[in-house]
C-alpha cells in the first residue's frame, strides 16, 4: 500500500495510511530526541492546523502547545480560526504578541520595505518558539508545506526553521486532503491560503499562480523528473515552467544546512548526515 500513487493522480494520496505514518514519526522522532512535548506557531491556517492535530493524535493534546504571536495589523479571524483549531484537538496555547518587539526595531528605519518587516516577523516567531522549546522541554515542530519549501515561500530561520517538521512532503493540495480527513475545522481547510503577513494579503495573488496549479507542475518537475520541454508542451505555459524552476533553484540554500567547506574525512552536512552516524 503506497502513500501516493504516482501513476494516477501523482498527487493522490491514501490519506488512512499518511496519516498513521505521521504519527508514527511525531511519536518516534521525538521520542528519540528524548523529548515528550512539542511546541509550535499556531497562526489559524491550514498547514499549522494540520500540524496540530497529527501532534496531538501522537503525543496527547497535554504534550502540544501551541504558540499564537500575532501582529498589530494581524487579522482577528486568524486568531479565532486559531482557538477554534487549540479547541478541536484539545491542546493547550499561549499568546505573545510581536507588536513591540517589531516596532521597537523599525522605529529609527522607517523606510524598511514590507518584505523586510514580514521577514522580522517571521523570525521574531521563530525566536519566541525557541525560547518556548527550552521553557517547556519540547521540540519546535515546523509547518512549512513541500509546495512552500520547493519555492522558497519562506523566511530561512524564520517559519522554515524547526526541528522536525511532519508535513514537509505534503504539497499544499495533499495538505487540504488530509486535513479533511483529521477533521481541521472547514472554515480553516476552506479558507484562502494566507502568510498574514499585511493587511490583505494572500498566498496565491503574492505568488501570481494558484496551488492547485503549481502543485500539478512541481509533482512533474521533482518527483516524476520530467523533461521541462514535455511539461510546457502538455499543460503549463512555458513562462510559467521557467519562473518555478528558477524559484526552486535560487532558493535551494534554504532547504539545506549552511554549507560547510570540506576539510576533513567526515563533514557536518555531507559526510556526517544520518541519525545512525551519532548512534541513534
């Protein structure tokens, strides 16, 4: 029984068998990293949703917090779809807004672009996850989606850093199916994709194509290897081919380690990589 079927839908999946194995890795990996809890950034959308439910269905509701960090201009649904998600499956939150880190920092640079503040946003969380993982003795789960970290729809060490991250080989139309199989609350699976990041703003119009569609291109480009040529001639405009093969590419750096100049028999980052190099 595969996970995905590759030769009918390739972004079909048997969302049962996902789901336990998931589970099996939240359970497995954090016991293994000698944790019992995890904690995480709750923002009300569908990816951290998903995270929290397959968190809570392996370690108990008791052992998952999640973190809610909103903005001044942050929209009060997501901080509702938030605590309608903790309620769904029973896990505990906490709220810490970032309004005075944030504007603490931008007051002397106020010229700082909007990318800038919601780069320092997303860090600020990511620092405050940190800070939670050491009080609480819990690991930082991540929330990042396979179609956000092949783009690079991300801030590096900031919403892309965690610890061990369970839906990062979920595209984002594979992340809507398996929440509806867990149970995410519709109004939060049916809700258009948002970083919250600016009043307005919208994952799909920030990007200029929709989920659904780049999805169908990326399960061509990575996981089947198709030859771009076959790809634009089939389905998909050659400029659009073109523009998401350059944001997989000018943004590989972020799904890596930092890389390390090769010295010695054993790097960090190439030849030191898997758990069974340090014994476990």
């Amino acid at each position: 029984m595969n996970a995905c079927d590759m030769t009918a839908d390739p972004l079909a999946i048997n969302a049962p068998l996902v789901e336990r194995i998931l589970v099996g890795f939240l359970r497995n990996e954090v016991r293994r990293a000698g944790f019992k809890r995890v904690v995480f950034g709750l923002s009300g959308g569908i990816d951290s949703a998903l995270s929290a439910f397959l968190a809570a269905r392996a370690l108990g509701p008791e052992n998952v917090r999640g973190v809610l960090m909103p903005y001044a201009t942050s929209s009060p649904e997501s901080l509702d779809h938030a605590h309608l998600v903790a309620e769904a499956c029973g896990i505990r939150t906490m709220t810490v807004p970032i309004t005075p880190m944030i504007d603490a920092y931008f007051q002397d640079l106020p010229d700082a672009s909007r990318m800038r503040r919601a780069n320092k946003m997303a860090r600020e969380r990511m620092t405050i996850l940190f800070d939670q993982s050491a009080a609480q003795a819990a690991l930082v789960v991540g929330t990042s989606n396979k179609t956000e970290l092949l783009l690079g729809y991300g801030t590096i060490y900031g919403d892309m850093a965690s610890a061990l991250n369970p839906i990062g080989d979920l595209y984002k139309t594979q992340v809507r199916v398996l929440s509806a199989h867990l149970g995410v609350p519709e109004a939060v699976v049916r809700k258009s994709p948002t970083a919250d990041l600016w009043v307005g703003q919208t994952d799909e119009a920030e990007l200029g194509f929709t989920y659904g569609e780049v999805d169908r291109l990326l399960v061509q480009l990575v996981d089947q290897r198709r030859p771009v040529e076959t790809i634009a001639a089939a389905e998909f405009a050659p400029e659009l081919v073109a523009r998401v093969r350059r944001m997989i590419q000018t943004s590989h750096y972020k799904r890596r380690l930092p890389l390390i100049a090769k010295l010695s028999q054993r790097t960090i980052g190439r030849d030191f990589r898997y758990a069974r190099d340090c014994g476990t």
